[in-house]
C-alpha cells in the first residue's frame, strides 16, 4: 500500500503505517490524520513531535500510554486522564499517534 503526498508515493503497511520513518513531514502527518479522520491542532503536534522524539532519540523507545499521560501533563501545566488523549486520538493515543507520527507500530501487548 502506499499515500501519495504532495506528488510523492509513500510507502505504507496494510495497517496504513509508514514502511520508513524518514518518509514522513508534517504533510505527511497531514495526510495520515486524514485518513485516521482527526484535524490536527497544536495538542496533536505536541503528542506527534513527543512520539517522534522519543522514538528517534531515545532508543526507538514507544512509550506507554502511563508515561505519555505524564508528560504531556508536565507540557501543558494541567493534570490530563486518559480520556483526555483519547479525545485527541480516539483509536488509542499511542497506536493511533504512533501512526500519524509516521513511526512503526507499536509491537507490545496492552499495557497502560
């Protein structure tokens, strides 16, 4: 399977993930939320930029939803709940923000 974005043909899983992390900008990013049916505001760049970051500087680290919830609290100065990534990537914020962030899928089972 494949995206096209502005002209170029991307690679993707049949799941609809990025074959190669390289590929993706935030036209691709764009192009993904469309497909996953979310509009994208600044809250979702945060999640998007935090998942790349942790991803490509640490590790390949993907974290878990616990770790996420707690800094993106520590980012925004409020104390969030689930529900409230849920809202921003309903399908689950680590899948669903995994994939927008054009990173691989998450492997690990469950898991808060």
């Amino acid at each position: 399977m494949a995206i096209e974005v502005k002209g170029r043909i991307i690679p993707t899983t049949e799941a609809g993930y990025l074959e190669n992390y390289t590929d993706w900008d935030e036209d691709v990013a764009r192009k993904l939320a469309e497909i996953e049916g979310i509009e994208l505001t600044d809250k979702h760049w945060d999640v998007i930029n935090y998942l790349r970051d942790e991803y490509i500087n640490n590790n390949q680290n993907q974290p878990m939803e616990r770790a996420v919830l707690k800094d993106m609290s520590k980012m925004w100065g409020t104390k969030l709940t689930s529900k409230d990534l849920y809202q921003l990537f309903p399908l689950a914020p680590t899948k669903q923000g995994t994939k927008i962030a054009g990173l691989p899928a998450v492997k690990r089972k469950g898991g808060y």
